[in-house]
C-alpha cells in the first residue's frame, strides 16, 4: 500500500477526522454553509478511505494469488 503522499492524512487520520465531522453534523447545530462544507470534506474522506482499503484488499489479494494460500500475520490490535 503505498505510503500517504505529503499533504495527505495517513487511513488512521482520516477515519478520525472523518469521525468528528459525523459528530459536528450529528450534533444539528451547525450553520448550513459550515455543514457542507463538512458534508464536501466527509465524502473526500470517505473515498480516500475507501480507495486505501481497496489497494490494501488488492496487495492482499496479490500476494495470496502470487504465492498460492498462505498464512499472513498480521499485527493484533492492542
């Protein structure tokens, strides 16, 4: 999965920033002109998260093809 580019947030940063402005528009008292804002930034979240998932799935998908079934470790979550 390739690494994020400068300007762009890590997967794990923009499922935070992703998780506020859900928490921002859920609350109902932001100024309609703020919430699309918001609502624009969301959905370019989304997709970039979506997008990074995607490649992940793929690489993944790779590896098992290339190499035939294997296990793969990957690290537990604390």
């Amino acid at each position: 999965m390739p690494k994020a580019k400068k300007n762009e947030p890590t997967f794990e940063e923009a499922i935070a920033q992703l998780e506020e402005i859900v928490e921002k528009l859920e609350e109902g008292e932001v100024p309609l002109e703020q919430a699309i804002e918001y609502y624009q930034k969301g959905m370019n979240l989304s997709k970039y998260c979506h997008d990074t998932l995607q490649q992940a799935e793929n690489k993944l998908t790779k590896m098992m093809t290339d190499k035939g079934e294997q296990t793969i470790d990957l690290p537990e979550e604390e």
